[in-house]
C-alpha cells in the first residue's frame, strides 16, 4: 500500500524526468496529413497516353507543319505544281521517379501511417511547368499583371491561329487578380462569366487555374502565368502509373515500400502557349 501511494503522489506532484516518463500518454490515432497542393489537372494536357498504347520505351508523336503546303493559281495549259505538307515527329521517352518509404511495424499495426500517392503526383506538376516555360513567346509584366499583359499574351496565340482556352497562374499574380478591380465590380465586369467564382472560374473566355508555388520546381513560379490552347500545349506519356511495392525488413521490425512511376511530359506546339512574367 505504501509504494502503491509513493507512484501515485510521483505520478501527480512530479514534473522532472521521472515523472513524464511514466505517464501513459495517448497519441492521436489519426496522422494529420500535408494540406493537398494544387496541382494542375491532366485535363488540361492535349491528350495522356497510358501503358497499353506504349510496346517499347518511348512514344513518337508525329505533328503537321503549319503552312507548308500552298495552293496556287494556275494558267490554263500550265503544269500543276507539286506540293505537300511536311511533318515532323518528337520521341518522348517515360523518366523513372520515386521514393522509399520506411515504416516501423508499430505504425502499421496502430494504423497511424498510409502511403500518400498524391506526394509523388508532385513530380508531374513541376514537369509540366518546366515544359510550359519552353514558350515561343513571353510578356514581360512588371510588379504585377495587368489586362494588357494578358490581352497580349492571348494575341500571341491568336496570331498563330491558336485558341487561347487556359491560364494557369501562380499565387502572385492570382493576387493581383484579385485586385483588378475589372474583374472583381460588377458594374465594371458586365458579365459574371469572367472571374465568376473567386479564383477558378473564366478570364476573357480562358480557364483559369491555379497551380502551387510548394508544387513548382521554384518559388519564381509564383510571379508566372502561362497562357495556352490546351488540345496543342503538351502531352503526358506514362509508361508506368503510381506503383507502390511493399517489402520487409525483419532486422529493423519494420516494412517499407519503394513508391515509383514512369513518366514524361513533352511540349507539343511552343507557340500554343505564351508566358507572362511579373517582378
């Protein structure tokens, strides 16, 4: 009875070592996962191919030249002239990605851990960013964007018979966004089909999309907008989708997993697509 009463006045009077030590503490059981990135959606590429549609290693796109066939007038009796329309064809050759994962065999059986796929999903964002900064053509903005700077970017596109269909904008400029008064009155807007919903809604007829500057190969890509036809832009060749493998490791008591997938992003048209620049 004397020892039961030692531990008890240990338990509620100590605030050393000894005593958190043997305190029973309760972990929370649910693990608060990472807030989920904004990542650009696979909708907005020209089209994905998957694994069944790649035999080999790689993927050939083979693409039309734009204006490489004339016709011409003719004077009566006179040969026809020969022509044709040229093409080229890109290689597009899937990149392995992944990570390995550790997880002790406690974690397992308290169900305080899962493998979140979306982490290596991250990779494909910042690999379609780095294709659309291949740009034919760039508006350079200064401290913030304006109408003009994306009125220009959409003429650029135009001029080249593209149809300006998505802007995709980093959290700088959606701020400045927020702060043309153009899009957000709306006795100055005239039609709530505009900006209608905050932030993801419609620019002048484009899709507006918001990617993570966490989710962008660097922090400059927050100054960045990128103004495209999105059925020329860029493609997605996966030759291997998100694969998870478990294995164990009996001398550590724990198991652990090798999350990969194969993959590549591949510019298609760099005039379907215009980067806009801020300071």
């Amino acid at each position: 009875m004397t020892e039961m009463k030692y531990v008890k006045e240990l338990l509620s009077t100590s605030t050393g070592v000894e005593g958190s030590l043997l305190i029973v503490k309760k972990i929370h059981d649910v693990l608060i996962q990472e807030v989920m990135k904004k990542l650009l959606p696979r909708s907005e590429a020209s089209f994905v191919v998957g694994p069944a549609n790649i035999p080999g290693s790689s993927y050939d796109i083979d693409l039309e030249t734009p204006d490489t066939m004339d016709i011409r007038s003719i004077s009566e009796g006179a040969d026809i002239d020969i022509d044709q329309q040229s093409y080229t064809t890109i290689n597009v050759k899937p990149v392995k990605y992944g990570v390995g994962v550790r997880i002790t065999n406690e974690m397992l059986e308290d169900a305080k851990w899962n493998l979140l796929e979306r982490n290596i999903a991250i990779a494909e964002n910042s690999l379609v960013l780095q294709q659309l900064d291949t740009a034919a053509n760039t508006v350079s903005g200064g401290a913030a964007i304006t109408i003009a700077n994306i009125t220009r970017a959409m003429q650029y596109l135009e001029d080249n018979d593209y149809t300006p269909t998505t802007m995709a904008v980093g959290n700088e400029v959606l701020n400045d966004l927020r702060n043309i008064d153009t899009f957000v009155e709306a006795d100055k807007l005239g039609s709530t089909e505009m900006l209608s919903s905050g932030f993801v809604g419609r620019l002048y007829g484009m899709n507006v999309v918001r990617f993570s500057t966490n989710a962008a190969p660097s922090s400059t890509y927050s100054k960045y907008a990128y103004v495209y036809d999105r059925s020329e832009a860029y493609c997605i060749v996966e030759k291997r989708p998100i694969t998870i493998e478990k294995f164990n490791l009996p001398n550590n008591d724990m198991s652990a997993a090798v999350v990969t997938q194969r993959l590549a992003v591949k510019t298609l048209r760099t005039p379907a697509i215009c980067n806009i620049t801020t300071s």
